[in-house]
C-alpha cells in the first residue's frame, strides 16, 4: 500500500489515434456499420461492432497494408467482430423461438433471419467468415479465395458443406 506521501502518476485515459485514422473513419464507417448490421441484425449491436472495429484499430496500432484494400480489411473486420458478438451473446438466452406460433410473412423472414443468425454464430470461426463474406457481404469465390489463400474449387467446396450444416440445423 502506498502512502499519501507518493506521488501517483495517472494513466491517460485515451490513446491518441495514429495519423490518417479520423479520415479512415469518414470514409469507411458507414460500410462497416452496414456490414455489421448485415450480421448482427441489430442497429445497437452494429454500433457496438463499428466502434469495436476502430477502437481495435487505435488501441493495437493496426497499420492497414498500404497495397490491400482497406475496405476489405475493414469489412472483415466487422464480420469477426460481429460474429464474436453473437457468440458472447449466447443466442439461446435472448429470445426463445415458439415453433408452433403462426408467424406472418414478416415474421417469418426475421424468425428465419434470426435462426439463421443462431446457426451461424455455432460454426466454426473461418466458416462463419467465409458463409459471411460470401452470402451477406457479396464477395466472390475468387475474392475469398485471394483472401483466405485457398483455391477457388476449396472455396466453393468448403461453402458447399457449411450451407448443408446450415441447413440440417435449420430444418431441426
């Protein structure tokens, strides 16, 4: 224990943010929010993802490859971080689905959304990034493949087998 006699040197409270980061944030906020959202299905979750993202950014002083895209990085990134958050959330605990209730066509979509979002959060890690990137966010066989350093025909086998899971656990 100390005494009031040492002194105490405070922390500071925030980091600094490197240099180019705020124009960082302009330009590409809104499609990580988008990306998050696609995700999450959740306007609050996505903002948490958003901030998470660039937070994650600061605090570990990523430097975004200067040749890649850093819209793609960045996208990604938000895919992970949402795909973290509907794990941490525990599905199960939020909102119990009645099977037996008649939804209507709008109900339906989101409890189909939401099933799907349950089923997802229980792949593995790559697979839940890979089934995202490929069916929510839009990008190519060949994109993924670039991405995840695999050949085209492994991109599209592995997502082949990841919707027959899905699937199954869907159709439970």
């Amino acid at each position: 224990m100390g005494t009031a006699s040492q002194a105490i040197t405070p922390r500071p409270s925030f980091v600094k943010p490197p240099p180019g980061f705020n124009d960082l944030y302009t330009r590409y906020s809104e499609s990580v929010y988008r990306a998050a959202l696609r995700v999450t299905g959740n306007t609050a979750d996505a903002e948490d993802v958003l901030q998470s993202v660039f937070l994650r950014m600061i605090s570990n002083r990523v430097a975004l490859d200067p040749t890649g895209s850093p819209e793609q990085y960045l996208r990604r990134a938000a895919t992970n971080a949402s795909i973290d958050l509907l794990r941490r959330k525990g599905w199960l605990a939020e909102t119990e689905i009645d099977e037996s209730r008649d939804y209507g066509s709008r109900e339906n979509t989101a409890l189909l959304k939401e099933r799907l979002r349950r089923a997802v959060a229980k792949l593995p890690a790559e697979d839940a990034e890979l089934f995202v990137l490929c069916y929510l966010e839009g990008y190519s066989y060949d994109e993924l493949a670039e991405q995840f350093r695999l050949e085209r025909g492994t991109v599209a086998s592995r997502l082949h087998r990841i919707k027959a899971v899905l699937q199954k656990q869907l159709s439970k």
